[in-house]
C-alpha cells in the first residue's frame, strides 16, 4: 500500500455535486493498493498514519500525533499513485490492485484507524471526487508499507 499524506487545517471531497466527506485539523490521506497488499499491510499503515509525530507541539518541534491534536482524517482511494510513467505518454495502472481487493483494503484501512479512536471520514470508492485540500505546513509524505 501507498499513501500520500497531507497535514491540514481542512479538506472535503465532494462526489456528485455532494459533499461526502469533511474534516477539521487532521490528515488528508490518499490510498493506493496494489498486488500483493493484504490485510497485515493495512493493519501496519493505520498504525503508522494514527502515530504519526507531524503537529507542533508548544515549541514548534513535529511532536504530536492526530490523538494528542484531536485530529480528524480523511480518507481518498487513489489507485493512480500506482501510475507507471516511465514509458510513452499514457500512465499504466497494472501496478494498481483490481478494485474488488482494492476496496477490501481500503475499507479495513479505513476500519482500522475508527478502531484506534480516530474521526475518519471518507471520500466513495471508484468515483470521480472533487478534493478540496487546505494544506498546513505544508506537511506532506509519501509512506509505502513494507513486507509485512
């Protein structure tokens, strides 16, 4: 699994001309899944994202994880950071899972983290989505699961 995640004041995604997702101060997490991944790589990335040290603390040091902010995330399937653009002009997604795994994935990711305590809010797997991202920092990482 791939994540892109982003530290925000606030973020939304909007499907359909509705509004499906919003959170306050949190992480706007972008999800990738490809072969291989299984649930010990979502189990091990939940853990990851919930304990991540990337708030200020009173001295302005990376120090705080979403539970000591009261931080809220935000959750976007996104097989396209799975793109190979290495050749030609068009990007290739065979990197990508089938969306059927794919979503199992996405939705114990998305379980896991609720288990931990967390606000999660979600964007709808395999729609267009309008993402609206209020990046604070900016505070941006790319977290790529090991072998588990």
């Amino acid at each position: 699994m791939k994540a892109v995640v982003q530290r925000v004041l606030s973020s939304a995604v909007v499907v359909d001309g509705e509004e499906v997702g919003r959170i306050g101060n949190g992480l706007c997490v972008l999800l990738g899944v490809t072969h291989g991944d299984g649930p010990d790589q979502a189990r091990w990335l939940s853990d990851k994202i919930a304990s991540l040290r990337v708030f200020e603390d009173q001295n302005g040091k990376l120090n705080l994880s979403l539970k000591e902010v009261d931080g809220q995330v935000l959750v976007v399937s996104q097989f396209t950071l799975y793109a190979d653009c290495r050749k030609g002009r068009r990007p290739s997604f065979v990197e990508a899972a089938e969306p059927v795994e794919a979503k199992k994935l996405y939705e114990l990711f998305v379980d896991e983290l609720k288990a931990k305590g967390l606000s999660v809010a979600t964007g709808v797997f395999q729609a267009h989505m309008d993402l609206e991202i209020h990046n604070d920092g900016p505070v941006t990482l790319i977290i790529e699961t090991p072998e588990v």
